[in-house]
C-alpha cells in the first residue's frame, strides 16, 4: 500500500507497440468524451426550462450531421481494428529462431521445461533478446498465460496445444497470472518470469539440476513404451518410421494430407485411430492415459529431433 | 396500503384485493409489478454478494473469506445480476407496464402466457436461490468447461437449470411483445409514430426469442456432460472446451444488447419528455436499435481472441466488433443533438438519463478497446473487461431502469416521489460509479486479472479506491428503495401528466383504470409532438 501505480512496466518487444496502441484509443476516447459531456453540460446550461410553458422549435433533418457521425467514428474505428489486427498477427507468428519452452498447466501450477532439459515450476528463467515460443496444454481445465509486462495472454486448453510467444527486452522479474479462472486457488496460480542477461542465463542454465535434454528424456520414454517395435527406423515395422516426419506432410488412409506439427503428434499418441497413415492398419492402441501430457511433449521433442538426423536414431539406444 | 389513500375511482390497483388477484391477475400492469418485486429481491441480493467482493480486496491476502467463498460470491453476484436482475429488468417491468399503453392497447396479446413467464421466472429464480443457499456454485457466471463439467464440485446443475428455466420467461415474453406490437397498435399508430422505446423493445425481443434458445441447448449440453458423462466439451471425454464458449456467447452476447437496448429506449422517453422535443434523428435512432439486434448475432468470437480460436477468425469478429458499435455512437450522437435549443428540465429522470449518456459513452469507447485485438490479448480477463461491461450493464442499464422507473413511478403508483431526495440519490450514484469502476479500469491496463481473491499488494491502492467507491454506490441504491416505499402513502398525488410527456400512456389517469383507457386512443401526430401537451407556448431560442 502508498502506492498508487498507473501504468504498466514495458519488457517486450510487443509492450511498445500495444501501447502506442492505446495511445491512439485512448485519444480518440478523450476527444469524444470530452466532445459528449462538453456539449451536454453546455446544452443543459444554456438550453435549461425557463418557463414551464416553453415550447422549443423542432429541427427537421440532419441528414448531414448523422452521415457525418456515422462515418467519421466508422473511419477511426477501422484504424482501430487494423491496426490491432496487425499486432494480433504478428503475435501469433513466433520466428523460426525461437528458444523454445514447454509449458504444462494444471490446478494450480505452472510447469515450465526448457529443451536442455531444466524444469521449472512457477518460475521461468528466459535470455533477454531472444524469442521465446511456449508450446502448452493443460492437464486438466483451461488457463491462461498471461504476463502483463509482456502484453501477451494466450489460453492454455486441455486437449490441445496452444502457442505464444514474446522477446523480452529488459531485464527483471515479471508477474506471470493465470487469467482464465480455473477453481479455488485460482488466484494462487501465479509465478514469476526472470529475464536475464545472456551470460546470466547461460550461468543459470548450467548450474544446479540439469536433466537429460527433452529429446533424450523423450527418447527414454520410447524405449520404456516400447514404441520402436512397431515405428522401426527402416520402416519394416508394422507402423510408418517416425524418421523425418516431423514438420512434413502426411498422406493419409482417408485420401487427404496433414501437416504433423506438434498437435497431429499429440493426437497421434492418445487417439492414434483419428488418422491413419496411408498404407498402415489402425493397429496402434491409445497412449491416453499411460503418458502424461509432459511425456507427450517430450516424444514429440524426441519426433522432431529424428527430423534432423540420418536413419536408425532408435538404435542408439 | 396505496390503494386506500388515491382517489376514488377504480384503478388498476383497486379494482380487486387479496393474494389470489395479484397471483392469478392477467393483468400486464399488475405483472409489470410483480417482476418489480421479483427483480428487486434479486438485484438486492446480487448486491449483497458485490458489497463482500468488495470489501474483499481492501487487503491483498483475503482474509474475510476463503477462496472457495470469493469464488462463489463473483459467481452468484454475476447469476442474479444477470439472468435474475438485469435481463428482466426494463423489458419484464417497465415493458411490461408501458408497452401495451404507449401503443394504445388494453394488454398484451397473451395475457395468461404473461402471467405464466412470471412464473417461469420465479421458478428459475427459486432453483438458482436454492443452488446459493445448499452451498453456492463456484464456475463463475460464464460455466465454462471443462470446469463447470468435471472439476467443479459444486451446485452447477441447480443453478444452470435455474437459468434455463428462467430462459424460456425471456423467450415467452419477447415473443408476447412481438405480437403485440405487430397486433395492438390503436388506430393511427403507424410504426414510425411508435415511440422509440417500443422500437427498442421490438429489438430486444427479437434477440429473446432467437438467442436465447441456443443458451437452453447449451445448458442441456453441459447436463448431458456433468450428469452422464457424455463428452461434448470435455477433451478427456473427447470433447471440445472451445466449443462451450462458442456456444454460451453466441447467446450471452446478444444478451448483452437484451440488457442495453431496452436501457436506450427509456433514454430516448427521458430525453425527449425533459427536453421538450422530439428525438432528434427518430428514423436513425429507431434503426440502430434494429441492427444492434442482428448485428449483435455476429460478433460473440470476440469473446474468444486468446481462447484458441483461429486468427483470421479473431480478425473477422473484430472487424464486425466495430460495425456494431456504430449503431451505439448514432444514439448517443442523436441524444446529445435533442438537447440543443430544447427547453430542459433537471427533473430526477433526466439527471439519470445524463448519468446514463455519459457513463455508457464511457462504457461505449472501452468497448473500442476490447474489440481492438492488440489491446483485447493484454485486456481480456483482467479488471479492464469487469470496468468495462459495469459501465454498460450499471453505468447504463441500471441508470437507464432507475431513471424509467422515477418517470414512470407516477403513473404506476398515482404517487410522486419526493424530488430532492430523487436527485441526490442519481448523483450519488453517478459519483459512487465512477470511483467504483474507474480505478478498475487502471487495474486492468496494470495487469491485474479478475476473479482473482489473493493478489499482489502493488494493486491496493486501486482496489482499496474501488471498495470507496462500492460503499457510496450502496447509499446511492438504498435510497430509492426507501423513498420510493415512502411515497407509496406519503408522496403528493400524481396528476395524469406530471412531465408534460406526449406518450399515450401520458393521456390516461395516474394510476390508470383496469383497461388502461377509457376509450380505445386514436394516434392523429408524430411521437413526440409536444404542441399538442402544451396550450400556451412561448418559443425560445
């Protein structure tokens, strides 16, 4: 308490652009309050009943007056939607560069995985002046990611991935809320994001608990489900060979074709029957339930990481 | 008792005594004041659970209460706020009171349906108080999923049968107003003599008959999920959570314009009675009304930018967001226009009707903001969208109600209220809003979310400036209830006209007799043609 602050920190990249946003909003706002409540005061003052037997001339037609403040709020309202469209554009459009982080929300808790391999819960420790892409989903009912100084919010849905992302440009401590109400301890759903200098952040990355990286540990949980037994390497299994397929295009058994980004892998480990690869049988039991969304995560990471490599990953280990 | 103390002759309100005439009058006038009791029960009680909202946040551990308390009370405020208070509160009282009259007619087409759509929505309304006594539900009043379907452990199911119930009230009485204004109008009552109010109900019936049956489609949806395990929303079920959302706002939007248009009919009654003039534009005022109702079925995604809903999708309902705004500037614009060379008068309904224009211009321009993508991604579910929708469902509806009721009161009770009291009430409220409900819209902008019972301390002092602002809004509100009460023996009688107003309701005694007029009217001029109130006229201007 004594405080009394009134505008939010700027810390990314999006946070200027947002509010010279509002700038603009919030002048055309002002102009036209002060125009209402101007011409109202003025009007009451000076147009107040005299006499209660007063009878004000009628004005007929105004056809000039209605186009005039029909079109002129519609013009200003389209600069409104432009350009808010365009920043809603470009926040959904992560660059190809980006420092990607796993995010999995449940009541009420933030779990937060780098591709190295650290885990964080309620805390995530991102490098200033890079691009960050979330990958998320939720456990359990919806949550939101929202983080003010960012300017950036994206709901986090059970049952799908959703993405964002943001590049920090100060460092600092950040609020990270849960936005969408989520149960009791909604309001303890709360975190914080720590954005550091490169250096720091290295030096960060390095010390303490560091995992295997997420390919590896997504490699493990391969091995421990068993799933190289069917997506062999040389595609002599039963089911098509994983290697590559990350970010191609998919024929499929149906006659259309699918992009396998992160959502088709998802799908295809817990509703593997919702499509099937052209040439293969609807062999594959479901995964829902015997991985945890972390896990699937983690076998997505591993997918992707194949892409890159030549074939016969699964034999390493 | 009323009735004693007014004159002799019969009335409405003396025509028949007893408990049995009032529950079984088909009589609109006498159902008009039934949803009045009936709504001012909820509005109190919604209110009630707003004051421990309030007071919650003076200190930002949340000490009062737990937070499965604070959960429940922003819950069940926004339930009888909304579906119990604010959707009834102009169409079923006032609407129901002064349409038939102000078209000239005896009643409404189906009087016995009217009398049932009271019922209807004292029955949702005992399921919903029933759900708030055995324990409360906690989803808060959108019942989003898979929340509400699974995790919530709490009375879902009571409440959203409550809701659905008290729906049908809202489609059986949109669809009694239609009929009747396509049936009853008196002799030389063409469309374009309608007074605006009537037109503005015709919009809002329209958006009751076709919206909210989608709502009654959602709630069965959400019951076949929660009680039998049917996966509609729930992706665990194989379900779509996003769906639920399209679902409830493709009504909950457009129920928006079921609580702001009726507010914006009173508006332009006030508007033109205190200024001595016809609306200025009728044509375009009648009109937006019309395309606020169908446009307002276009934009519900704009509930949905940061939900996962695609982007170009966002696009489009933002671009539409716009259109419908439009309509909303038009009134305001033609309002202000009224007033210029009128002959006005500071009598307590127009100091509302000024509360209204100001505080729904403000509510008007921080509907910009919203609709705008990039502020929406920053905005939504903070304090900004709470500061916002209060400016329209408060700042607007409840100032608009206010002021229809004070105009109306008269012809209602055959009482005049006492006039002093009547406008320091309308400026304490206007006063108390602003210092509830503009620090909130700072607390969005800083980040700070809503439905939030624990909170960072940096935002106390906004919060602590909101909870003033809540307890003189709260005086604000007692004080009508307590004169209007007064009035009902001590108030001066009304004569039949007190405001010089031109509407046909205006031309019958106060209170009017059972068949609302002695003989049936004949319509011979323009609405608000004030040369035929007034015999002797001195020009100004």
């Amino acid at each position: 308490m004594g405080r009394l602050p009134l505008f939010p920190e700027q810390a990314s990249t999006f946070a200027p652009d947002v509010d010279h946003l509002l700038y603009y909003l919030l002048a055309v706002s002002v102009f036209f309050t002060v125009l209402i409540f101007g011409a109202i005061f003025y009007f009451a003052i000076r147009y107040r009943r005299r006499s209660d037997q007063e009878l004000p001339h009628v004005q007929h037609g105004g056809m000039v007056l209605e186009i005039l403040w029909t079109v002129i709020p519609f013009g200003l309202t389209m600069v409104m939607f432009t350009w808010g469209a365009k920043i809603y554009f470009d926040e959904s459009r992560p660059p190809v560069d980006a420092v990607q982080i796993n995010v999995v929300a449940k009541q009420w808790m933030w779990k937060l995985q780098h591709m190295e391999g650290k885990r964080e819960i309620n805390e995530l420790h991102i490098p200033l002046g890079r691009a960050i892409r979330l990958t998320m989903t939720s456990e359990d009912v919806i949550h939101s990611f929202f983080v003010p100084a960012f300017r950036t919010k994206q709901d986090v849905v059970p049952g799908k991935y959703s993405t964002t992302w943001f590049q920090p440009t100060k460092a600092g401590k950040y609020h990270l809320f849960c936005a969408e109400y989520c149960g009791t301890k909604h309001s303890g759903m709360i975190g914080w994001i720590y954005v550091m200098e490169p250096q720091d952040y290295a030096n960060w990355m390095r010390g303490g608990a560091t995992g295997a990286s997420l390919a590896d540990e997504g490699a493990k949980l391969f091995q421990d489900l068993a799933c190289g037994n069917c997506h062999k390497a040389d595609n002599s299994g039963r089911c098509p060979s994983l290697v590559g397929v990350f970010g191609s295009t998919v024929k499929l058994s149906s006659g259309g074709t699918v992009k396998a980004d992160e959502a088709y892998i998802r799908e295809s480990i817990l509703q593997p029957n919702a499509k099937i690869v052209f040439g293969y049988q609807p062999v594959m039991p479901t995964f829902q339930g015997l991985v945890t969304e972390e896990g699937v995560l983690q076998l997505v990471e591993y997918i992707k990481s194949l892409g890159a490599k030549p074939a016969a990953a699964e034999g390493a280990h | 008792m009323i009735t004693a103390a007014v004159q002799e002759r019969e009335h409405y309100l003396n025509a028949s005594y007893g408990i049995k005439s009032w529950l079984l009058t088909k009589d609109h006038k006498r159902i008009g004041l039934l949803y009045l009791a009936t709504i001012t029960l909820f509005f109190f009680l919604g209110g009630a659970f707003a004051t421990l909202i309030r007071v919650e946040p003076l200190t930002p551990q949340g000490g009062l209460v737990s937070s499965e308390t604070y959960n429940k009370l922003f819950t069940m405020h926004g339930v009888a706020m909304i579906f119990f208070f604010l959707i009834p509160s102009i169409p079923a009282t006032l609407g129901n009171f002064f349409l038939p009259m102000m078209i000239g007619a005896r009643d409404l087409a189906f009087p016995r349906i009217n009398l049932l759509s009271w019922y209807l929505l004292v029955v949702g309304g005992l399921f919903a108080l029933f759900a708030m006594l055995a324990g409360g539900v906690d989803t808060g009043w959108t019942f989003y999923t898979p929340y509400s379907t699974t995790y919530s452990n709490s009375w879902v199911i009571a409440t959203a049968l409550g809701i659905f119930v008290a729906g049908f009230s809202s489609i059986l009485t949109g669809l009694n107003f239609i009929v009747t204004i396509h049936r009853m109008r008196a002799p030389g009552m063409t469309w374009f003599r309608l007074p605006l109010f009537v037109w503005s109900m015709y919009g809002t019936s329209l958006i009751q008959v076709l919206g909210t049956p989608v709502l009654a489609v959602t709630i069965v949806l959400l019951f076949c999920e929660r009680v039998f395990q049917i996966g509609i929303f729930n992706p665990a079920l194989g379900g779509d959570p996003v769906l639920f959302q399209h679902l409830f706002w493709f009504y909950s939007h457009p129920a928006v314009y079921i609580m702001i248009l009726p507010a914006m009919g009173v508006i332009s009654e006030l508007v033109s009675t205190f200024s001595r003039k016809p609306v200025f534009g009728y044509k375009f005022v009648a009109f937006s009304s019309m395309a606020i109702a169908v446009l307002g079925f276009l934009v519900w995604g704009h509930h949905l930018f940061v939900s996962t809903q695609s982007v170009y999708a966002g696009m489009v309902f933002s671009f539409l967001s716009y259109f419908v705004a439009i309509p909303s500037a038009i009134k305001v614009f033609n309002w202000t226009a009224t007033l210029y060379k009128g002959s006005i008068s500071y009598a307590t309904p127009m100091l509302y009707a000024f509360g209204f224009i100001g505080l729904f211009t403000i509510g008007g321009l921080t509907g910009l903001f919203v609709a705008s993508l990039g502020i929406d991604v920053h905005v939504t579910d903070t304090y900004f969208v709470v500061a916002h929708f209060h400016y329209i469902m408060v700042g607007g509806t409840i100032m608009a109600y206010l002021g229809g009721v004070h105009y109306w009161w008269p012809k209602m009770t055959g009482r005049m209220y006492p006039e002093i009291w009547a406008r320091l009430s309308a400026l304490i409220i206007f006063l108390g809003f602003n210092l509830t409900f503009f620090p909130q819209f700072i607390l969005g902008y800083m980040g700070m979310p809503r439905r939030y019972h624990v909170y960072p301390p940096e935002f106390q002092v906004l919060h602590v400036l909101s909870t003033a602002g809540a307890s003189v809004l709260a005086v604000g509100y007692a004080m009508p209830m307590v004169y209007f009460i007064w009035s009902l023996r001590y108030g001066k009688l009304a004569p039949a006209n007190p405001w010089g107003a031109t509407g046909l309701e205006w031309k019958t005694a106060s209170p009017p007799p059972l068949q609302n007029f002695d003989e049936t009217p004949v319509m011979t001029h323009e609405a608000y043609d004030y040369s035929t109130v007034i015999e002797e006229v001195i020009e100004v201007g």
